[in-house]
C-alpha cells in the first residue's frame, strides 16, 4: 500500500503491521492527519486537533515497545470525554475554552494500549440534540446523526479508524447507521465512566466506532479490558447464530429502505444457516420508548444541574425545553421508573432464551436531509433503557444513496458473542 | 435557644424556624462558623472553608423568598464532589491546587434547594484508605472512620448539621458508625453521580449524614428529588417493623461492645412491639466480600487510569497498592464479576420477603485507636455490592467511651420504607 493511502487501513490491519515494525505509527498518523487537513474543512468532523503533538506521540510510540492492543493507532474522541492536552467542550459554548486536569479513564486506558489521541470530535450539545457543524460524508447536506457525529463521520470518511462514543439514547447506533460503519455499545457498566460528561447515570454507556466488526472489537477489548471481545471476531463461528428478527411495535415508522434491507438480511441469512425466525414482542414493551424518554429527561435535568442552573441563557432552546420536562417528573415517578426499568432488566432475558441476538431496525430509514436535526434515535431507547450490548452493522443502500443497516442486540453481559454473530453476519450480508 | 448555642440546631429544626422566618440562616451560619473555627484546628475535619462567601450566601438567602427544603441550612461537602467555588482536591495532593469548573450536580441541587455550602470536608486520597488529619471528635486519639472522615465528623460535632458523603466500600456507614451519628446511603442508582470523583461505577454511591433520621432523610429526599424519604419519618410507623436480624457470615469478627448492642436492641425492639426473627443467611452470601474486593480493586484502577499513569509518585503506596491488585484481576473475571453481581442483586430480593428491613452490624466495634488507619469497612461491603439502601443507627457507648451502633438495611429502591423503620427504631433505641 503506497503511503498516501494509508489512512484507508482498518485499524486490526494496522495495528498488526505496526505490531510487526512493517509500519511506523509515525506514518499512519501522517496520512491521517492530511486525510483530515484534505477532508474536514467540508465534514467538520474535528472540535480540536492538535497535529504536532499526535505525530511527537507517534514518533515516541515507534522508537519504543509495543504497549498494547492499539499501539500506534489513531483515535478520535468525541468531545464528551474530558483530555488534559486537548480542549473539552461537551458541545457547548458554556465550556468553549475549558481544558480538564486529567483524561477520562477511558481516553487514559486506551492511550496506556498505546493508541495516539488524534483530535476530539463533534459532539452535539452536551449530547442531547442540538447538532454541532459536522455533516455526513456522504451527502453533506444530510445530518450524519448524533451525537457522536464527528466520531461517526471521522471513521466514515476514513481521516481514521477507530473513535469513541456515547451513548444515552441512540447515539452511537445512530450516527454509525447514517454513516454506514460499525458501532458497538457495549453493556451498561462495562467501561468506566470517569471523566466523561455524566448525563444519565441509568443510560449512558461508552462504546466506539469501526468500519469493521473486529476493528470495533479491538476498541472494546482495550475498554472492557475483556479480551473476549476481540478474540469472538478473530475466527469465523463454528455455528450460525440463531437470530431473532424483531420488528418492535414501531416497525410502522421504518421506510421502504428498512424493510427491503430486513428482507435481504432475511434471506441472505437464512441461506447462510443462520436460523432466523420472528421474535415476538414482549407485553409491554411498547411502554419503554417513553420510560426510556422521561429518564433521560429526568436525570439530564438533574446531572446537568449547574449548567440549567447557572448558564441557561448559553443553552440551546432544545436543551432548555428538555431541563423543563425533566423538572416536571417529580422524583417518586422517577424512583417508580427505576424500579421498573430494573423489572425490565430481568425480564428481557426471557428474549435470548431462544435467541442468540435479537436483529432489529437500528433507524427509520437514511440519514434525513439538513443538518439541524440529527435524526430519531426511536429504535435505539429501548434497548438503551434495558442496557444491552448493541451493534449496527451496515450492509445496503437506500434510495438516496446513504448507508443503511441493522442492529444486533444481545443478552446482558453477552458482548463477546454478539460482536463473534455480527461479524459472521456483517460478512455474509456485504458479501 | 440562645444565638451562641444555634449550631446545635438540628436541620429539620432548623429549616423549619428559617421557613417561618424566626430563624435568620445568617446567624446560624455565623454560630456553625463560630465552632468550626473554634473545634477544628483539633478535629480537621474542614479541607477548605470560604466563611465570608458561606456569610454573604445565607445573607441573600434571608433577604428572599424560601428556595427549598435546605433553605439557608449549612451544608458539608466532602471534598470529592467538585465544587466551582471552592477548591477540590479529591484527598490527594495531585489535585492540590485544583478548582473544578461546575458544581457536582448533588451540590447544585443542594444549593437549588437553598442550601449553603460551608465548605469541603476532609476525604481519604480518592476515597481509599489512606487517610486525611481528620480526628474522632469524641476523642482524638481514634479515626473517625473514612472515607467521609470530615463529613461525618463535623456533624458529629456540630460544626453543621448536614453533610455529603459517598460510599464505595464503607464510606458512609462506617464513619457514621465511629462518630456516632445517622449515615444514610440510598439505593445505587438513584442520585446523580455528575461531577463526584467516580471510583467505581457499580459500587459509588452518593449520601449523606445528619444526627437524627429525620435530618438524613431531609437531605436524602433533595438528593433524590424524593419527598417521600422526608414524609417517612414525619410521624410515627402504623405497625411496627418485621426486623430481620442478620449476624452474617462474619460475627465472629464483631467485639463485645456490638455483641452488647446486639442483644439490647434485639430486647428494646421486641418490647416495643417489633417482629425480631433471625433472617437466615443467604446461601453463598460469604463470598461476596471478596466479590466487592475485586470489583473495588479492578474499577478503582482503571477508573482513576490517569493518576495511576502520570501522578503514581504522588499516589499513597496503599493505593498503589490497590492499582497493583486492580491491574492483576483481568477483564473476563470481571465480566464475570459483575455478571454475578447482578445475579445476587436479583437473589438477595428474596430476603425482603419475611422482613421489612435487615438489622446488621455496621462495625467490628468502637473507631479503632490512631490516625493512621480508618478502620474495617467489612460488614458494609456486601450492603454496598447489592446496592441496597442502609442506614446507621448510632445508640451505643463502647467500653472505651465511644459510639456503637448498629445498621438497618432494606430492599433495593424502598429508600423510604428504610428511614421509616430507621426512625421508629431510632426512636426506641434511645429513648
């Protein structure tokens, strides 16, 4: 591979090159960084960068040893996770020329792998929905969702190949589908939280973004520190998963697009040996779209207290009129809520009994066009709620052209074998 | 009562006499600053104080219109919550001169309440075992526990009469315990963690302390935005409490001051009308000490990844310590970890069935002799690893003169029925 296009490796390619001294990291990043200097003046991807001190960390990393899974490798951070050497945003104006004192843990253990902290990405408004500049790259005019947009959009338009997201309601699935790549939320709890805006604590989790399910597994073996993650992709699967193709009770909402992509999963799948066979809809489960929607706007209110409190007026109307419904739940309908999402919780198991992962519409359709909305996370609340791992694979096109794609989910806990079914599956569907 | 003596004041008392506009929160910041200044150069349980910014906040609250149920009560912040207008410095000299940029959201929410913030109570380095210069106020030569070692001795003291805590371990209880005062950890989960030093995303939790339930529960019911918690111990149980006494798997370890305690609350309650049955032990409960061990030890290294990377010479060899142990348990064992966590939060459901609520011990016994230690959190450990909201009940005196209590523990999310059934045996235990 000629220099100039380095940035097009994936990051397990990569990786494993510069872990054989085939490759300087020094060189990659180079690539990288012109990739972005080429390219992000119209995607927007980047808060902050910082190129010297990427290719000063890169240069240390080649004249040293291999200090883990990622050595060499850029990251992008979205602007959530706090950095000491880089400007922290959160996506607001309120934090324009914040700088933390310390990494998030996350930024830190994967920075202990050995990875090189690019730049921090484009995150919406203190991840709720008021967008940041970023746009998708494939049509610029089209949101590339949020709110790990610049996350999503970095990988898509390959400045690099891994980044870090969260996610609270749909914001690492989101962004990955309307930007056709892999993104991986893990199980809530399985990544330390530290040092990474806290928005809600029953919902937000930490996972990443790939073009590939094992470079995406790579990223969540450093988190999870759960080796598992990457090893389930390394092999193909002795046997084909048993996948359960769940519709939800708003499969009403998906276009054309979805559901000529549900179909093609279906019998591309199926011909594979895959056992696909319909989920049925757990009673009740229309009500966790909204228990999803009033804990999110509970515990925002609440977790984002000094900033409703003290610098409304630097707030979006967006956000503002989030703050206001979250007041509105008063705290024994929250405590209620809790107590249901955690019946909720042990109830879903029922799901995997039969089941090795749940595929699911992972959006309504494309990326919708402008860039002052980042699209309906609909799809992604309930399994956000319950805190099960999530993966969306990108498989087909829709009528605009934009990516399209669908969601695995799997049981609590079960993140080594779902990311080991979505590569099976992600390879049989592209194919 | 006399302008000199109003430190004393109880909150709840206090709050209500602010309310009714007999009691000016100037005067009783002003007699709360008056036996800080004049106790704590003995006690150091005060890490940062600002006395004229404290002043002129309970001077402005005075002057308006009542802004919640901590209006113009002075509040103790532990110093691992981040504070904007104080100094923060987690109990470590890595942080000595840091001041955060936000309010942690407990701390804004106390505040929205109207609470004044009197200043930063002395933590252990990030909430671990190495201890601050913070004395037992009931007699100097003893720890007043940890790791809310100044929260829980400057209301002990008097110093205020509310204070914020957190617990990842023993945190809340055992200082509690050792200074002889109520400690309340709510169910995890229901307070938001924003802005708090995270240590250990599944064990943290947030809380606090007062001298009577009613007082803990006042704070309890703003932290969690339920007002429940404060109704529970405005009047009297209807029926008196099934009480399930609980010795664990660990009484041997207890001395003969809580084997005392024991046996007079066992007879108390039952005079008094409670149900007192043994509640049997739960089988396999012995081992979830060291589960809390290795998940504290495992998510306390990664969680603080960047101290332990850039500042390991400014770091306590205990604590090295700690990141050393933490390192070693890899991450499949704890995935497993925690997936045998959430089987035992399920599991333990099961003990509520026969009881209202769990009588334990809190403490092996009396706060040990020396400032070098803050004692053993073991009976705390398996509480804190289920998530279930505890409360300490101090009513004892041990055979060195010191507190001794006992604490009462409840199922996960009845934080109200707990301090209704804490006050009721509260109430008889020292009557």
């Amino acid at each position: 591979m000629s220099q100039s296009k380095l940035y097009e490796l994936g990051a397990a390619h990569a990786a494993t090159l510069i872990a054989c001294r085939e490759l300087k990291s020094e060189d990659l990043v180079r690539s990288c960084l012109e990739r972005v200097s080429e390219r992000d003046t119209d995607i927007h991807a980047f808060a902050h960068l910082d190129a010297l001190a990427a290719l000063a960390h890169a240069r240390a990393l080649d004249s040293g040893p291999i200090k883990g899974l990622l050595h060499g490798l850029p990251l992008g951070v979205k602007d959530l996770f706090d950095t000491a050497d880089l400007p922290t945003s959160y996506g607001s104006s309120v934090y324009a020329n914040h700088r933390p004192v310390a990494d998030a843990a996350s930024v830190a253990m994967c920075r202990e792998a050995g990875a090189v902290v690019l730049g921090k990405t484009v995150t919406s408004e203190f991840a709720f929905f008021h967008p940041g500049p970023t746009c998708n790259p494939h049509h610029r005019l089209h949101t590339p969702g949020g709110s790990s947009s610049g996350s999503a959009a970095a990988v898509a338009d390959r400045m690099l190949s891994l980044a870090l997201g969260t996610q609270t309601s749909g914001s690492i699935i989101r962004p990955a589908a309307f930007c056709g790549i892999v993104g991986f939320k893990p199980t809530n709890g399985r990544v330390m939280s530290a040092g990474v805006k806290s928005l809600s604590p029953t919902l937000d989790v930490i996972g990443g973004f790939g073009r590939s399910v094992p470079d995406a597994a790579l990223l969540g073996a450093v988190l999870t520190g759960d080796t598992r993650l990457m090893d389930a992709t390394a092999q193909d699967l002795d046997n084909p998963p048993r996948i359960g193709f769940f519709a939800t009770p708003n499969w009403g909402d998906v276009d054309a697009d979805i559901q000529t992509a549900w179909m093609y999963a279906e019998q591309t799948l199926s011909k594979a040996g895959a056992s696909c066979n319909i989920a049925p809809t757990p009673t009740g489960f229309e009500s966790l779209v909204q228990l999803q929607k009033e804990i999110c706007s509970y515990e925002m209110a609440h977790s984002l207290s000094h900033e409703r409190l003290r610098h409304r007026a630097q707030i979006s109307a967006a956000l503002n009129g989030l703050f206001d419904e979250g007041m509105k739940v008063d705290g024994i309908s929250h405590a209620q809520n809790l107590m249901l999402t955690q019946e909720w919780r042990q109830k879903i198991q029922q799901m995997f009994v039969d089941h090795d992962v749940i595929l699911t519409p992972s959006t309504l359709g494309e990326a919708p066009l402008g860039l002052d909305s980042t699209g309906d996370p609909l799809f992604c609340r309930s399994w956000t709620l319950l805190g099960l791992p999530c993966v969306h694979i990108p498989f087909a096109t829709g009528h605009r052209g934009l990516p399209v794609g669908l969601q695995l989910v799997a049981a609590h806990g079960d993140d080594h074998r779902l990311l080991a079914a979505a590569h099976w599956v992600h390879q049989r569907l592209t194919q």
